[in-house]
C-alpha cells in the first residue's frame, strides 16, 4: 500500500530543518527588537543620532521583510504526534487489547450431498442428433 514504507516513520526519520515559518517568524521579531530596542538606544547614548535613525528604520522594515518573507516562502511544518497516529486495537476484558480472530470453521457434512440419479442424464435431447446434421448430409451427398 506504502511501498512497504510506514507513513507514521516519516516524522520520526525527518532530519530538522532550521529554516521553518516559525523560526523565520521568531527572527523577524528578535530582529526588529534588535535593532529598536538595542542598536538605536546604544547610537543615541553615543551621539550618533544618523545611525540611530537608520538602525530603527531597519529595525523596523527589516523585521517587516523577514516576516513576510518568512510567511510567504518558509514551510510550515506539523509536530505528528506517531503514537496517535498508530492503530490501536479494542480493549477487552480489564483493558487489555482485544485482537480479532478468525471466523468460526464453517462445515457441511457430506449427507447434504446426493449422488447424481441413474438415468436423468440420458432423458434429455442433448445426445439426439439435430436436424441440421441431416442436411449437412444431404449437402455432402450432392458434392
């Protein structure tokens, strides 16, 4: 049905990728606190008030473009809990699981059977000869 493959392995043999929707979200946001909350307060306490300026503005729109970046183009990728997803036999008696079993064995006893009655067979017409035999005869006679 799979290839001989279990669905349910492949969230477990997946390898982690860094680059998901949530991480590119995740930068976004520690990017513009970065360069808001960080960069441009250190630039404005040392009187470099062009780089504070321009360190907002990137922290701002950069922080922008990576979220949009991140939610137009990253993939989303869903945690599969395999346990769940894994068929789970019903529970019998005091919870432990019922497997299913076979079908009762099914058995005719040969009583029910009764030999072919002598003589049916040879009631029928089926071994009389048709009547176009004997116009084949006719015709091979002619030749």
């Amino acid at each position: 049905m799979h290839g001989g493959y279990l669905p349910q392995l492949a969230a477990i043999n997946q390898k982690s990728k860094f680059w998901t929707r949530r991480n590119g979200v995740a930068f976004s946001i520690l990017w513009c606190l970065f360069f808001l909350l960080i960069m441009a307060p250190l630039w404005g306490i040392m009187n470099v008030d062009e780089l504070s300026a321009a360190s907002a503005v990137i922290g701002i729109f950069g922080g922008l473009m990576w979220f949009i970046s991140a939610m137009m183009f990253l993939p989303k990728v869903n945690k599969v809990n395999v346990e769940q997803n894994l068929p789970q036999p019903p529970a019998g008696l005091y919870g432990q699981p019922q497997y299913q079993a076979l079908p009762h064995a099914q058995s005719i006893p040969a009583s029910n059977f009764a030999p072919p009655q002598a003589g049916n067979w040879r009631d029928t017409n089926d071994l009389q000869p048709a009547r176009s035999e004997s116009a084949t005869k006719l015709l091979n006679e002619d030749e």
